[in-house]
C-alpha cells in the first residue's frame, strides 16, 4: 500500500475513528483501525465488536494494499505532525511488516498487521430497511431520550437502551429508567413500505450521536433479523449492534389529558428551576412546586444552607397540593426543549406523573435552500413523564 493523503483531513477522521475502539480490550486487533484503499480512496475501519465505524477519504493511491495499526498512536502521530505540511505519505512495508508515516524528510514506523486480523470482526450489513432522516432532527431526538435512560449496569436491561420504531413515515424514539420517560416523534420526509422495532444499546447513542451531522439528510437502516443499526452518510456509517430485550410497554404510561396544568414557555420555566438549583443541591437536588391562581412556584430549602422561593406568572388551571421532584431531572426537561410553549399537566394526586409536551407539535413548512432544499424541521412531537419523589 503506498498512498498521500491530506493531513488535516485524516487527523480529523482517525479522532473519529477512536470513538469504535476502546482501551481494555483482551485483543489488540480492536484497538487499530484497519486501513486499505480501493481506487482513489482510503477506507478505514474500527470495531469493539459492539459499534463499528467505516469511513472513506480521498487519496493518491499509487499501490492498494492495507494493513492495521493502533489508531491512538497513529493519530497522535498525525496530530503532531505541524500544519504546514498539507499532504504526508503512507507506505505499507509488507515484509517488515510495519507502516511508514513520512513528510519532507521524516519519517515513523509504526508495528502493523496484516487485514486478515480483522477477518472475524468483519461487518456484514445488508439493509432490509432503510429511510433518509433529517441529521440535526434525529440528533435532538436521541440526545433528549437518552438522558432518561438507564445508565449504570442494573438487573433490568430494558431501561438500558433506547425503543426505536418506524412506522411509515413516522419515526419514534424512547428511554425510560422508571423515574422519568422521554418519547421523541418525527414524521419523515418519505415513508418507508417496511418498518422496525428496535431496542438499541444505550451506551451506543453517544457514538451514533457524534457521527451525526447538524445539516443534511443521513440514512438510517437495520438488517433482516433486526441484529444491526446503521447510521450515515455515503462514505461515514457507523453500526451499532441492537438488543435482544423487550422494552417496557410505554405508551400505557402517557397520561389523558388532565384538569390540572400549567402552561408557559420553555425558557422562562428552565430559569425557574435553574434558580432553585444551587439550594437543591444541597438536599438531594429536591424540589417542591404548587400550581397557583397566579402562577407556577418553586421551592427549595436545606436545613444547612437556607432557602429559595421563585415565581413565574403563566396560565394555570385548577389547583395543585405541594410536589416534590428531582430538581435535575425537570432541567434535563426544559434544557433540550427550551423553544417550544408546553403543557405541564399534573393529576389529583402528588404521586401522579407529570406529563410536558408541547402545545402545538412543530410542523414547519419552510425550506432551508442553503443546506439540502427540504423541509428543515417535520412535524416534531414529545412527550416527557417525570415522576414525583415520595415524601414519609
């Protein structure tokens, strides 16, 4: 393998590539990134045999060939290769059995296997399902249903990942950990014939969400047997192997529409709890609210360290005894959401849930001609369930 290549433009997919790869890894094969080329380009390769990465560049190929090497260290090589040298050289050296890194008149060798060492950690996706998504919607839609869901190792693998289900041209998204649901919906530029019903590995959304694009359509996909996810643009794809748990029955714990409510702007609530936040702290992140006549109120006290009582006028209706709730958990709600009018229902109890969505669910006719000409924001929907904290 003998190839150039744009410096900046490889130190920035090798930091990429290092996202599929992890640093306690029984076999070394998974710590390197499998480079080879096929015609102009080179493709690189990651995997834990979780997630996978591919990626394609554009090359000088003079020999095609390939070889892996440990991407930290061949990263951390590019990298501190200085700016000014626009192009650097790679050279496979076969039967040395090293890779080459050379610019001007210096050079590294780097120890390198040969491809085959990745041949039992190969990807072999063929979609059975695949639509194009907004990237920045299904960005959003990920990151406020992944804050909701289980994060450490517990007993109930369930709450461990995200319900992903697309019917049509609906795309919906979910997490819960028991104490609070997230529920994303999005209606997709084109319908799909085929659906999915998949429960994907929490500990996965980071890596699918930083291969995400802010503008632009990516295509998402899942295979046959429903094993594999697939997220990506022509030459970046990432792959994430799915879950085999049944997710809990979700849609059974959105309540009907309630007498009790508050309803207001985004931003202005966020402040609201925000403030009682640094008091919070310093109980457990607890709060206490009550719907008013006049208005939402907020309260946080310790013992320790004092108090604070906050207001905000907006429209209510009926009447709420006090309510305690994590504090954390309603900015979590209100930080991902901070544009939208919503409804913060409350039941006849102060162990019901609380329920916020939107007023109006987002439907926006309007074009962005400077990214991709379609609609930039489709029909968007959310629902959020926080349960309340019992109080002896």
């Amino acid at each position: 393998m003998l190839l150039t290549i744009d410096r900046s433009r490889l130190n920035k997919v090798l930091s990429i590539m290092g996202r599929t790869t992890g640093a306690k890894l029984i076999n070394p094969v998974l710590g390197c990134v499998l480079l080879t080329t096929k015609e102009d380009k080179l493709k690189l390769f990651t995997t834990n045999n979780e997630a996978a990465t591919k990626i394609g560049i554009e090359a000088c190929v003079m020999n095609e060939g390939g070889c892996a090497v440990p991407v930290t260290l061949l990263s951390n090589i590019v990298g501190c290769i200085p700016a000014v040298f626009k192009e650097i050289k790679l050279e496979y050296k076969q039967e040395k059995k090293q890779l080459a890194i050379s610019y001007a008149n210096n050079v590294y060798h780097v120890a390198a296997f040969e491809p085959e060492a990745f041949k039992n950690h190969a990807i072999d996706f063929k979609p059975d399902v695949n639509v194009l998504v907004y990237g920045s919607r299904l960005k959003t839609m990920l990151e406020n249903t992944v804050i909701a869901c289980e994060t450490k190792n517990s007993d109930r693998p369930q709450l461990q990942g995200l319900k992903m289900i697309l019917e049509k041209d609906m795309l919906e998204i979910a997490g819960t950990d028991s104490r609070r649901m997230c529920i994303c919906r999005s209606q997709l530029p084109t319908a799909s014939e085929k659906g999915f019903d998949v429960m994907i590995p929490g500990k996965m959304i980071k890596t699918l969400i930083s291969h995400l694009s802010d503008s632009g359509d990516v295509m998402l996909a899942v295979n046959e047997n429903r094993t594999m996810i697939a997220i990506g643009e022509p030459d970046v794809f990432v792959f994430a192997r799915l879950m085999d748990v049944e997710f809990v029955d979700y849609k059974n714990f959105i309540p009907a529409d309630r007498e009790n409510y508050v309803m207001g702007n985004t931003a202005e609530i966020l402040m609201l709890f925000s403030g009682a936040q640094p008091i919070a702290a310093q109980n457990n992140n607890l709060v206490s609210f009550v719907v008013k006549e006049d208005g939402l109120h907020v309260n946080a006290e310790s013992a320790e360290t004092g108090d604070a009582s906050l207001k905000l006028k907006c429209e209510t209706a009926g009447k709420t005894k006090e309510i305690s709730v994590n504090c954390n958990y309603m900015i979590d709600v209100f930080r991902f959401s901070e544009k939208y009018q919503v409804k913060m229902s409350f039941g006849t109890k102060v162990t019901d849930p609380i329920h916020i969505k939107p007023i109006q669910p987002e439907s926006s006719g309007k074009t962005d001609e400077s990214k991709t000409g379609k609609p930039e924001l489709i029909d968007y929907d959310f629902d959020w369930i926080v349960m309340p904290v019992r109080q002896s």
